[in-house]
C-alpha cells in the first residue's frame, strides 16, 4: 500500500492524497518541458484530484502537493530577480480568499446549483460554462451534473431554456471578476519587486502550476544516474523515493563524504608530521 496523507481543502472537503514517487515527478517533468498542459492536467487529474474539486480547492491541493513531496519552497524569476516563495504563506492566502460562491436559481420548472468551476484546464469556453453546473433538478429528478456521461449532460443543456444560458453566463463573469487578480508574489517596492497575481478561472491556474513544478529535466536524468551508479549502485529505489527523500538521502550521503574527506585529510596530515 502506498503513503498517503489527509487534506483539508478550503472547502472543508477532506481528501488524502498518495505520495508523488520520482517515477511520477519525472511524467510531470516531461510534460512540462514539453509545454503540454492538457497532458498534465489529465496526469494530475488521474492521480490526486477527484471530478468533483472545484477550480480553488484543485490548486490548493496541488500547491499542497508539492509543498509536502518535492520542498516547501519555490523560486519564482521576477522582474530579473530570483524571488523565494514559501508554500505555506501562499497556502495560507488561498485559505484567507476563499468564499462560497454557490448560487440557486429556478426558471420554470427547473432549478439550477451552480458553484465554481470543476476543472483546472480547459481548451474550450464551453467546457469551463459546463463545469459550473452543479446540480440539475427537472421537476422531482435531482441530478447531479458532473456525475453524468458526456452524451447526456449534452441532451440536457440542449433543452435548457435560453434563460437559464443567460444566467450561467452571468455567474461566470461575476466569479471571473471576483477572481481575477489572486495574489501570488506582494508586491515590495523596497527591493523592487512587482506584485505577482493569477486570474484562478483562466488557464493561468495550470501555468502556475507548471511553474511550480518545473525542474529542468537534465538535471533530473543527471541526479538519477548519480543516485543509482553511487548511492544506491545496482537498485532501482530512486524511482519509488519521493523527491523530498531523494534530497535527504543526498544531502546525507554528501555530509558523509565530507566528513570521510575530512578524516582522510586529517590522517594524511598526521602521517607527514610523522615522517
């Protein structure tokens, strides 16, 4: 069985996510080096958030992800400086900004739950107005909307009333203006440095994650030949290593041929004076 842990989302939902192993660190990787943010929202989609996040608690929960496996720190280049970010301030913001934004509303016979969007990437502007329908309910049926196949969450828009269209449409631009502009980076004119914010229902979500993310993938394919050919010669342990164990092993074993060179030196330096 793998690690996991618990997460409480700013929604108060509680989800327990898997330990990120080297081998998925290095997909994520090549997905952002690659530039495909379709590829790694679906990777991420398939292995830490569940359909019914919404577009908030999702990037909580990958900045959270990141924070515990990879470090709790990021550096973010910005106005030509390298800025250090601590991941649980920015999570801490997240918790500060976030509100509910359900809305119920009826037209005729059919009532409509709308919340925010459930998705973090999005290629067209249909799928983000589809993702913020909750709840469908047509007289006495109650459904839920993100729970339904493709084919028939298309049979129940195509009846809706063009009212309703309205409606949602609405909603959106209210939750895009309320959530432009969320603070990444404060602004701080004493060193220099611009304030830095995302629009959370633009694909911005998704680029901010690749940023967080990223590592360059040289690097990567450098650090594993070290770990297998010197620390851990003819295993393959690296790729079930999270990549914060990867670091503690590392620093641990560089300590330890300090320290050997140190002896080295030392004894080396006690035979000259015996000669």
């Amino acid at each position: 069985m793998k690690f996991d842990i618990e997460v409480k989302l700013p929604s108060s939902k509680i989800k327990r996510i898997q330990e990120l192993s080297n081998k998925d660190y290095l997909t994520i990787v090549k997905y952002i080096n690659n530039g495909d943010y379709y590829g790694l929202n679906k990777f991420f989609e398939n292995t830490v958030i569940d359909d019914d996040l919404n577009i908030f608690d999702r990037l909580y929960l990958l900045l959270y992800y990141r924070m515990t496996f990879i470090d709790s720190n990021i550096t973010i280049d910005r106005d030509d400086k390298q800025i250090d970010i601590s991941l649980v301030t920015l999570l801490n913001k997240l918790e500060e900004n976030y509100r509910d934004f359900e809305l119920t509303f009826s037209e005729k016979d059919i009532e409509v739950t709308l919340d925010l969007p459930t998705i973090s990437y999005y290629s067209t502007i249909d799928e983000l107005f589809t993702s913020t329908i909750q709840k469908v309910k047509i007289g006495n049926k109650s459904l839920t909307f993100y729970e339904l196949p493709a084919a028939e969450q298309s049979q129940i828009l195509d009846n809706l009333p063009v009212q309703i269209f309205n409606k949602i449409k609405d909603y959106i631009e209210s939750i895009s203006n309320d959530l432009l502009d969320v603070t990444v980076i404060a602004g701080n004119k004493a060193v220099g440095v611009e304030r830095l914010g995302i629009n959370i229902i633009s694909n911005g979500l998704i680029e901010l994650i690749a940023n967080i993310f990223t590592t360059d993938l040289n690097q990567f394919y450098k650090l594993l030949y070290y770990f297998q050919n010197t620390i851990t010669p003819g295993s393959n342990i690296f790729f079930d290593l999270s990549p914060i164990e990867t670091k503690i092993i590392l620093n641990q074993h560089n300590l330890r041929i300090e320290e050997e060179n140190k002896e080295l030196q030392k004894n080396q330096q006690q035979q000259q004076q015996q000669q």
